[in-house]
C-alpha cells in the first residue's frame, strides 16, 4: 500500500475553513427573520451558497494536506459537481431549518438528511475526482462511520443554531457553538472518510485535469473571495443594524420625552411641564419682582359632549378648544391640558387689567359654536384667576386658589372668570363641607320623614298623608328637600336615601295600622333616578311584605315629566303596581308635559294639580278656567283629583265648588313628625267640623 503523510498545518485550515464556512451561513441565516422579502432572499441563497463552498473549500484543502509521493491531478467536471452538491444541499437544509419562529422535528429531521446526504455525496464525488485507476480500496466500515458521524453531528449543529435563536442573550455563543459542531462535523467526516481509503502504489496514473498546485490556487482563491465578501457583507449589514437601531433609539427617546412633557392629544403642555415653567417663572419673579398669572379652565358640560357623540368627538373638541384658546395667546405664554377637560395657562409678567382682557377673550372664543365629525356643537368656558404676589407665593397657594375662583364660577351658572379673592374660600368650604356632611347623613340617621295630611273636601276629615323628607342638620337644625334634594340626585345619593323613604314609610303605615288607623293612606315621592332603577317593583312589594302593610294603603307619586319619559316601561311597570293594589299619583300637574290626551295611557288613579295654579286662583281667572277643565278631564278617567297648597278659605271654597275630592295644604296643617299627629288628632276633635288651625299655631300657642 502507498504510504501517505498528512500536512498538519493544512488540517487546521481546513477546520478553520469549515467553522468560518459555518458561522457566516448561520449568521446569514439569522438575518433571515428580520429582513425584507428581497433581502431575506438574498440571506437566505448567501447563507447556503456560503455553507455550501465552505464544506467543499475545507474536503479539497484536506485532500492538499495529503501527502503523497506524487503529484495528483483531478478531474474538473467531477470537481465542479462535488461543488453544485454542497451548495445545493447546504441552501435546501438552512432554507427549510429557518422557516418558522421554531424549530419543529420534523424539519429539523429533513434538514439533517438533506445536510448529511450533501456533505457525504460531496466528499466521495470528490474523492472520485482523483485520476487514478484500481488505486483506491475502501473499508466499507469507516465509510459508514464516516455518515453517522455526517448525520449526528449535522444534527446537533443544526439544532443549535437555529432552536435556540429565540434566545437573543445566547444568540451569539449559540451561533459559535454550532459552527464548531458543524465545523468538526464536516472535518470528522472527511479525515474518516479519507482513512477508509487505502491506495495501491502500483496503480496507473493518469494525467490532465487541474494539478494539486491548480486546485490549491483555484480552492484558495474561491475560499478567501467567498468568505471575504461574505464577512464583509455580514459586517456592513451588522452595522448599518446598529446604526438603524441607534437611530430608532434616538427617535424613541425623543418620543418618550415628548410624551413625558407634552399631551399626547393637543400638543400642549402637560402637567409635568408646566409645572417646570411655572417653577421657572416663580424664581424669576422673586428676583426681580415681576407679577405673573396663573388661570385655571374648565369646559362646561363636557361630559354631555362624550356622552352623546362619542369620545372621539369629545377629542376633536379638545383639540379645537386647544387651538382656539392659543389663538389669544403670546409666545411668552405657555398653555397647558392637566387631563380631561381642564386646562391651566401660566401668564408672565402680567397686571390685573392684561389679564381680564385676555380671559374675556378666551371665554368669548369658546363660546362660538363648533364644528365637529358632522355635529354642531356649543361648550362654553368657565376660568379662575390668580395672581402673583397678591394672591400667593407659592405655587400651591396659586393654584389652590385659581381652582378655588373657577370653581366660583361653576356655582354661579358657569361660562364666566373671576379672579380670586378671599370670600371664596368660604364659600368653597361650606360647599364641601355641606357635601360631606349629605353623604354621611343616611348613615348618622339624620334623615326623618314628616306628613302632611291630606282632606276630605266634603267631610274636611284626614283620610291619608304625604310623607315628606327632612334632614336634621347638627349645626343648621331643620332643613327641607329644596336645600339638599338637587345634591341627593346630583350625586346619586338620591337612590338609597328613597329606599330608606319607602322602608320608613311602610313601617308608619304598620304602626298607624297597630294605633287603630288601618283607613288612612300615605304617599310617597318617587324620583326619576329612583323610578327607572330595574329593581323598584320588588323594593316596593318587599316592604310591604316586610311590614305587613296592604298594599292598598301605599300610594306612589310620579311628576309627570317622570312617567312620561319612557312612556312604555311606565305603562308596564305602573300596571304591575295597579294589580297589586298600589295607587297611582301624577304629581305636580301643569308643570311638565301637560297633555291630558298622553296621560290617559298611564294607569294612574290620581292627579294632584300643582300649587302654582291654586296660588293665583280666584272668580273669573283664567287659573279657574283650566283647573275646573283638569278637574273634569281627570273625573272623565275615573281618577281622584287632589289640589296642593290650599292657603286660603277662599282657595279652599272655589277648589270644592269646581269638584274637587281632596285639598292639601297649610291651611289645614303643615307638615309635622309623627309624634305631632296625635295633637292634630286632638284639634280636629275640639273644634269637629272647623278646619284646624295649623300646627305651627297650635305649637306657638302652647309655649305661650
């Protein structure tokens, strides 16, 4: 057998060769994902054709480290194909391994067969490029070694380099670990392939073709150009990546500080930079003693706007709003939106007089109509002023009492400014005060309800009451519903302050049932938000049935602007009310919709005529004329008719000659806890058929 030598320094260029060869295709590869569809491309062919060259480059330049004690030639063609196989296979492999964010087994699988099959094809077609005859006998054994190895460790490279490039912190030691493993792959399937080969030294050797000095000079030329370029490829791209990641950075940044200064919606100032300009402006102005202005804005009824059009409406109204009020504005003025529908504008070096005209005009731009998504819509404006050092010398003081002037304005009927001055502060406290104290009311007990009696026209005798809401205010004593009820809806609170009403009204009704006066009625007021809550019908049965009460004795009183709003859950809900016994009252007649033709679809048993048409009543009035129309229009219906705030005998006279069954007012008796009933009882019963006088009188009698 021919004696052969290995060159060593040969050997480790050609597994340099292999593992730069396998680096710079991988990363190709990597380069894939985040890429164009023209760039991906072109990654995805340069990464194969690299891998391709390198397994080829590295089996030719182990064939120069053979040594052998004659020259060697080989075969061009066999050479070119055994190239076209490692660049064919080596594309198809990492193509199919890097489509997908993971690496399934099943391509991972047809990966490492197409990469072993090419890198195995590729060294024994080169091998067959040696010209020579009957020279070479193969162990059949190391050759199959040769593909395990092949196989195996294609693999595991594969494996590495493209499972685990999710993980961006191992990216890099990931890639390196499996070029060496595909780089020891290719170079241990090669010297184990070349040791299964065993040559004659008698065999026939045949010449032509590219000499062993040729194809030194054809693989080194191929291999320095292809990875070369390559690398240098690889190495613009990496950096014109950073350089695209510094700039969207650099853009972020300038983003998030855009974001931390200024509002996302407007482009004005926001909370945080205004708040360094007025820190700014207050440091200036202690030095040199220059006022300056802070004026705090509020939209009206913005709130309206969101509800009915939407919040995108609401946010073009915002912007235009913004725009407008810049428009009165000078460059040395800085506007800013703290959130929602509120503004705040600092004013440097600014007197009291600049300072109104330039608040008037902004109120008045805002009050213009606007033209919004297809909606014409009116907001006003309604501002609080305060100035620098008469108001304050701090930025706290400032804007507290800013807020406090606009929130003046608010109380007054909005769309207006003021500039602060102390009496405000009183009045902001006891505002909020008084609010504090409403809500805690129902808890501390403090609610009571006192009746009104209501008559027999005829037989001037008690056949029922109204239950009326008072508060017992620790400081203010007394306090009827027109102080605090606006406050009870406004803020919601009205809801279970009128379930406590109907608890407390149907337990009267027991006990004046357990006294003997199981004949008399009471009724109470529902509200609009108390009526249009789901559960009224069974807050009402429940009470009744918790106290034992009929319901017959319940007599329920709606406005009529309340029934009529939803005419048809009225309609059904008032029905239910009817068959379960429960009266039926539209209260303050005349003052809402007023359209008997609509009412006679509400199933209501009584009609109470509001008071402002018994105040003015009188022969020959027109009062008269459509008091006696209602009063007839309601007897038509089979309804009870009950006049409120009879004052006078002569109200009293005309209201009973015109019809009408029952009379309410102070004239018999204002409204008194329960505890007084018994002592109106025992007027009643002193002067029998005169009316009493009323209680007030009765009460100032006794003390005197």
């Amino acid at each position: 057998m021919l004696y052969v030598s290995w060159d060593p320094v040969l050997v480790g260029i050609s597994f340099l060769v292999a593992f730069i060869a396998s680096f710079v295709a991988l990363d190709s590869a990597a380069k894939i994902a985040a890429s164009n569809k023209n760039a991906a491309l072109f990654w995805r062919l340069a990464g194969g054709a690299t891998l391709g060259i390198g397994i080829w480059s590295m089996h030719f330049i182990g064939m120069l480290a053979m040594k052998m004690p004659m020259m060697m030639h080989y075969d061009f063609a066999t050479t070119a194909v055994s190239l076209l196989v490692a660049v064919v296979t080596a594309t198809l492999s990492i193509n199919i391994a890097v489509n997908g964010n993971v690496l399934s087994l099943k391509r991972l699988c047809l990966a490492t067969i197409i990469l072993s099959i090419g890198v195995v094809t590729m060294h024994y077609v080169g091998m067959a490029a040696l010209m020579m005859q009957d020279m070479i006998h193969w162990n059949y054994g190391l050759v199959g070694l040769s593909v395990i190895i092949a196989v195996v460790a294609s693999g595991v490279g594969l494996w590495l380099a493209f499972s685990l490039r999710l993980n961006s912190k191992g990216a890099l030691i990931n890639r390196m670990t499996a070029a060496v493993v595909m780089g020891i792959a290719i170079a241990a399937m090669h010297y184990t392939g070349m040791s299964a080969a065993e040559f004659e030294d008698q065999g026939h050797y045949m010449s032509g073709g590219v000499s062993e000095l040729g194809l030194s000079i054809w693989v080194s030329a191929t291999t320095l150009a292809i990875l070369g370029v390559m690398l240098i490829i690889s190495m613009v791209d990496s950096q014109l990546r950073t350089n695209r990641l510094t700039e969207n950075l650099q853009l972020l940044n300038q983003q998030l500080e855009q974001q931390a200064r200024f509002d996302g919606l407007t482009g004005l100032a926001n909370r945080s930079q205004i708040d360094l300009r007025l820190e700014a402006c207050l440091q200036q102005s202690n030095i040199t003693q220059t006022p300056f202005a802070l004026v705090f804005m509020d939209l009206d009824r913005f709130k309206l706007v969101n509800d009915a059009w939407g919040h995108h409406v609401g946010d073009h109204l915002l912007v235009s709003v913004a725009n407008r009020i810049s428009a009165c504005l000078s460059p040395k003025m800085t506007l800013a939106r703290l959130g929602g529908d509120e503004f705040i504008l600092l004013v440097p070096d600014a007197n009291q007089g600049d300072i109104e005209d330039l608040v008037t005009r902004m109120v008045d731009c805002v009050r213009r109509p606007f033209y919004e998504a297809g909606q014409i819509l009116q907001v006003s404006l309604s501002a609080g002023v305060s100035l620098f050092p008469q108001h304050g010398k701090t930025l706290q003081e400032l804007k507290l009492r800013a807020d406090t002037a606009m929130y003046n304005i608010k109380q007054q009927g909005r769309n207006g400014w003021a500039i602060y001055h102390p009496e405000m502060v009183q009045k902001a406290w006891e505002g909020a005060e008084f609010l504090q104290d409403l809500t805690q009311a129902l808890e501390r007990d403090q609610f009571e309800l006192w009746y009104q009696p209501k008559y027999h026209s005829a037989s001037k005798t008690i056949y029922g009451f109204e239950a009326l809401l008072r508060w017992r205010h620790p400081v203010k004593g007394i306090l009827l519903p027109e102080v605090f009820l606006a406050t009870l809806e406004n803020t919601g609170l009205i809801i279970p302050v009128g379930y406590w009403v109907i608890d407390q009204a149907c337990l009267q009704l027991r006990q004046w049932g357990d006294q003997g006066h199981s004949d008399w009625s009471l009724s109470i007021n529902l509200s609009a938000a108390q009526f249009e809550q789901y559960d009224i019908y069974d807050t009402l049965c429940g009470a009744l049935a918790r106290h034992a009460v009929p319901p017959s004795r319940l007599t329920i009183e709606l406005t009529e602007s309340t029934a009529l709003r939803n005419l048809e859950r009225s309609i059904a809900i008032l029905n239910d009310f009817n068959r379960m016994g429960i009266t039926v009252s539209i209260d303050d007649f005349g003052t809402g919709y007023s359209n008997m033709l609509t009412l006679k679809n509400l199933p209501a048993r009584e009609l109470k005529i509001d008071k402002s048409f018994v105040r003015d009543i009188r022969d020959n009035s027109k009062n008269v004329k459509i008091v006696a129309t209602i009063i007839d229009i309601a007897h038509s219906m089979n309804m009870n008719v009950v006049a409120e705030g009879i004052e006078t005998q002569d109200q009293q006279q005309l209201l009973t000659s015109l019809g009408c069954g029952y009379l309410q007012g102070f004239l018999f008796a204002k409204a008194l806890p329960a505890k007084e009933i018994p002592q109106l009882l025992a007027q009643m019963e002193s002067t029998k058929n005169v009316p009493p006088e009323p209680v007030h009188a009765v009460v100032q009698k006794k003390q005197a």
